[in-house]
DNA sequence: CAAAGTTTGAAACATTATAACATTTGCGGA
DNA sequence: TCCGCAAATGTTATAATGTTTCAAACTTTG
C-alpha cells in the first residue's frame, strides 16, 4: 500500500485520464447519453490534472484547441457531465474537479490543498450515513451533501513555494 | 424540549437579531473589534431572517436605508462579520447567515432547505473530529471543513408550495 | 495637535453564470 | 429516402458575484 493518495504522488497521470474517458464512454453507452465530441473534450481537460478547473478556464482552453466557443458552450457540457456523475463541482471554488469513483454512486468529500490546489476524493459512506442521521433527527430530509476540507496536502506541508 | 428546531417554528425573530446583536457587541469589546454602524448593520440585515442573504442582497438594503454603499462596502463588512465568527459563508449558495453559535469557537453543520431556504446550523463535533481524523489519516492537514446539507426542512415536506 | 493606522467612499473592472433565441445535428418513422 | 422531432450547439447579450485601486474620512495614540 502506498503511502500516499496517488494525486499526492508522481503518477503516470495519462493513464488516469485515458481510464477516465473510457469509464465515461461506459457509462454513457449504458445510460444511452450521448458523449459528444466537446463533452468528451470538456472531460478530457478537466482530467488534465487533480486540481479543480474552472468554467472560464475550460473556456480558454477549448478556445486554443480552434472551438471558439461561448460560456453555454461549457455550462452545458459541465451540466451534462454533473448529471452522469462523471465530474464534481467544488462549491467552495467554484471549479470542478473529475470524479474519481464514476458510476459508483456515492458522496464525495474533497479534501483541497490550499496550496497547489491538487483535490483528492474520498467516500466515506459510514460518515455520510452519520451526517444524513444528524438531519433526519432535526425532521430534515437530506438531499445533497457537500463536504470539502481546505487544508494542506501532504507535499505542501513543510514547504513555503506554492504550486 | 421542541418537536423542531427554533428557525423551523414560529418564534419571536426579533429576539434573534436582539440577542445576536447583543452576542456580537459583547464578543468585539473582548477582541477590541471595532463593530462599526455599518458592520453591525450588515449584521443584523443578515439575522432578519434564517435564511442566507446574498451580498448584492444586503447591499440593496443598505441602499433602501439612505445608506448608498459599493459591493466593497458589503464584502468588507461581511470579511469582518467572518472573522469573528458572527456569521458564516455558504459556499453552496453564495450567501451567509448569521451564526447560531457566535462566541462558542465550532464548525458549523448547515441544513439548507432547497425550497423555503431557511438554514439550520448544527455542531457535531464528533462528527467534524472524525473527518478531520479520516483527512489526517490521507497525510492531510485540515484546516476549514464545509459542511452543507441540502433537502426538505420539516415545514416544506408533503408541501408543494414555495416560501 | 500631529502622525499613523483603520475604516469608508467611489469608480472601474474581473470572474462566474444564465437567458433567450437561432441553427445544426442525429435519429426514428412514414 | 427524407421528413420531422428532439437533442445539441452556436451566438449575443446580460445577470450575478466578487476584487482592485486609490482617495477621503475617521480613530486612536503619542
């Protein structure tokens, strides 16, 4: 077992992406949603690395691959992507991040270096489970959690240059 | 004791924003804040209700008090009311509410109703101590925890009307 | 009072997200 | 095939949220 999350360490990080997009193409294929070209296009980017991506930088990026393409454009392509669970929003960033347990049907927690940004997911069902429990004993009925953690990854701690 | 938490029950609001701002100027004598005529407008604007007020929201209030301010006049309030623990963010929603539990050094957990949008703050320090404990255990230094829970508070489920 | 620091005012700007409507594309049935 | 519908994309404009910058006013302290 290693002694760090993978995002944490070296990887060969192609191979996440690659495994991404072809947990995606799955996935769609099942649920017979269409991956289009710039949905695949938005993933593809958002997994360029672990740290989140926002919509405008998206934007900019579609724009330097030729698509010159408007906000809706990834709005719509970040709905889609939402909806099929294939990516995550980060609220307290405003940035999405690609989702590491795709198709598991889970809660994530997010776990955000402050630092150099890098995002590691966790599932932590006995936790999620405890806070759901928590609102129902108030006669709440949860829906949606968000649970993201600010903090230092462990290659930032002890450092003081950033990203 | 109650059958439902106070924001989920008619109450005597006014004796909210009294305490709280009673609480606030109690709590910026001790830490030589200065809770300045603005800031402690803002403050209580915030605690009219149990439901998060959006920025732009408050600054149109202050507007419709004669008060004619800029966004940075809200934001700055709003940084100050956060640092002393008076109110809290919600990242989710982009807005803030006053803090159930000023003074009490805690993270809050907060039920959001999607429909009437009133806010419940819990504190579960178990439950935030076994998050951090799970992010230590990444190697991961936690610093602030989001924690937001979005569903049906105990009034709006069975309805189907809104607010 | 005078200097230094804090708070507020004001204008401009940056970032994030959505609305509205036109156009194109993919796909199943006549 | 090709017609027609629904889904997806293009395009323009605008709304909502948040920051930078610099100047003016106020507070505190020596």
């Amino acid at each position: 077992m290693p002694e760090h999350a993978l995002p944490y360490r070296p990887h060969n990080h192609q191979a996440c992406v690659t495994q991404a997009l072809a947990d995606a193409r799955s996935i769609c294929r099942q649920a017979n949603a269409r991956l289009t070209p710039i949905r695949e296009r938005v993933l593809e980017l958002i997994w360029q690395s672990h740290k989140p991506l926002g919509a405008y930088d998206i934007l900019a990026k579609l724009g330097s691959d030729g698509h010159s393409s408007a906000p809706p454009t990834v709005y719509r392509a970040l709905d889609f992507l939402l909806q099929y669970g294939l990516i995550h929003r980060i609220a307290s960033l405003n940035a999405f991040v690609g989702c590491a347990h795709a198709g598991e049907r889970h809660r994530g927690t997010f776990l955000i270096c402050r630092t150099c940004g890098t995002v590691l997911e966790l599932t932590m069902p006995d936790l999620m489970q405890a806070i759901e429990t928590a609102a129902r004993t108030e006669a709440f009925q949860p829906d949606d959690v968000t649970l993201e953690v600010a903090g230092l990854c462990p290659q930032c701690q002890g450092d003081h240059h950033h990203d």
